[in-house]
C-alpha cells in the first residue's frame, strides 16, 4: 500500500507535463521565440517518459529488496461497531477507487492522443496503464497476505514492474528521438514512418513549374517544420509561385505549420538524395 500511494505521486506527472506543455505550445512566435513554443510538448514528453520508467523502476526495486529480505507483510484488523473487520477490504476498495477509472481513463486518452497528434497525451494514457496494473498488483498482495502467501506482494509487483520499465524506456526513446530530430514518425506510438513530407512533395510536383521535389521534415510538438528543394521548370514569378506553393502545402495538412521552400538545380538534387542514402 505504500508503494501504491508512492506510485500515485508519480503518476500526476504525466497529466501535469500535458496541461503545461499544450498551455505553451499554443503561444505565438516572439523575436526571441522565433519558432514559437512548440517544442515545448517534447520536453513535457520527456517528463511524462521519465516518470514511467521511475515509476516501474521503483516498483521493481520495492519488489526486489521485499523477496531478497522476505518481508512477512501482516494485515490486521480494526473494531467497528463492535466487529473485527479485516483491514484489507478497505484496501482493496481503495485500490479499486483508483484503479477502475485509471484503466477507463488509459482508454479513453489512447485512442484521443492519435487524432490531435499528441504524444505527452499518449504518454499520459501508459501511466494510466501502469496505474491500474500496480494497483492489480497491490490487490494481488494483499489478497496473498491475506491467506498467508506473502510472496505473492514482491512476485506481483515484480512482474508489473518489468512491463512498465519497458513502456518507460520505448516512450523515453521516442522521446529522445524527436528532440534530435530524428524522422517523423506517423502515430504516436512511433509504428510507422510519417508519410506527411512525401505527401506534400507529391503536391508540389503537380504544380506546373516544379519539375521535382525532395521534402525533409522535423517534428515540434504537435505540428511539423520543414524544407522543400525543389527543380523549378521556370523561374518567371518564382516569389509568387514559391508563396502560392508554400499555402497549397500549408493547406494539404493541419500539422503543415511552416515549410520554406528553395529553388535548386537538378544535380544538387540529387546530390543530397546521395548524402541521405549514405548517412
């Protein structure tokens, strides 16, 4: 029980990183925030990434030093009303008062965070997770303890543990990916790559005076920034061609924040095609 109140501590991490992360993300561009703050939600991604893996880290540890130093957790019971009533059932109930809704909640927040492209979101749903699957464990032992099995707390929480160190380290990664722009990927689980930059290459190919294009893009928080070379077929009105081509891009995709656009020629073209392969 003291683990899980620990771990509920930790667990208001992931929904304090989201509401502060989409509060400055939305805020405009300043002259020493050029970009704006969009960044922000990556590092309130990071905080959410770090807080899983702390959280199943100590309940690994907790389970390791409990089976190491064999722990005999006793669960006594208290007088109401004149009856001995087992203090384990208002644990479990506890333990259900929070659990149940973390586990609707995870739910719910998964199958959100994809639509608003939100990965703090998607974080926030595997502490959600990892709520009602220590608060399993919890119940679990204090089931066990109850007849007398007390090995079953450690076991319980042990093997949990090692799934949330996993969900901890994978988003932590992904997280650490996005900030060294890394490629986009597609859903907020990273199991696809993002096929927005050749979306939008194919939409400038189609324009009449680009003959090819090669768009490179890099993730800030929920939106994308990126540049797009471009072989043009002629340069008669090419700032105006360039500002119709950078709203049509803008327009294919919400997530299409910024996209600067430079002429270039053909063999520089694929120079740098050349330098991608190889890197």
């Amino acid at each position: 029980m003291r683990t899980s109140w620990l771990e509920d501590m930790i667990s208001m991490v992931p929904p304090m990183a989201f509401l502060i992360s989409s509060r400055f993300a939305t805020r405009a561009a300043t002259k020493s925030c050029p970009y704006g703050m969009h960044a922000s939600v990556s590092i309130g991604y990071v905080t959410a990434s770090l807080a899983i893996f702390a959280m199943g880290a100590f309940l690994l540890i907790e389970a390791t030093l409990k089976l190491i130093h064999q722990d005999r957790a006793t669960i006594g019971g208290f007088d109401l009303f004149g009856t001995t009533i087992w203090a384990g059932w208002p644990m479990l109930f506890a333990l259900a008062y929070t659990g149940i809704p973390s586990f609707f909640l995870g739910r719910a927040k998964k199958k959100l965070a994809p639509v608003i492209h939100d990965k703090v979101l998607y974080a926030d749903a595997e502490m959600n997770r990892a709520d009602w699957m220590a608060e399993s464990a919890a119940a679990v032992g204090v089931l066990g303890a109850g007849f007398g099995y007390w090995w079953t707390d450690p076991v319980a929480a042990g093997l949990v543990s090692l799934d949330i160190v996993r969900d901890g380290l994978n988003n932590l990664r992904a997280a650490v990916n996005d900030l060294i722009d890394e490629t986009p990927r597609r859903t907020t689980d990273r199991s696809q790559l993002e096929t927005l930059p050749e979306e939008v290459a194919g939409e400038l190919e189609k324009l009449p005076w680009i003959e090819r294009a090669d768009v490179r893009m890099r993730e800030e928080g929920h939106v994308f920034f990126g540049e797009a070379f471009v072989v043009p077929i002629t340069t008669e009105n090419i700032v105006r061609d360039i500002a119709d081509a950078v709203r049509k891009a803008r327009a294919l995709n919400w997530r299409v924040h910024d996209l600067t656009i430079m002429p270039v020629e053909a063999s520089e073209l694929q120079d740098d095609d050349d330098d991608r392969k190889e890197r």
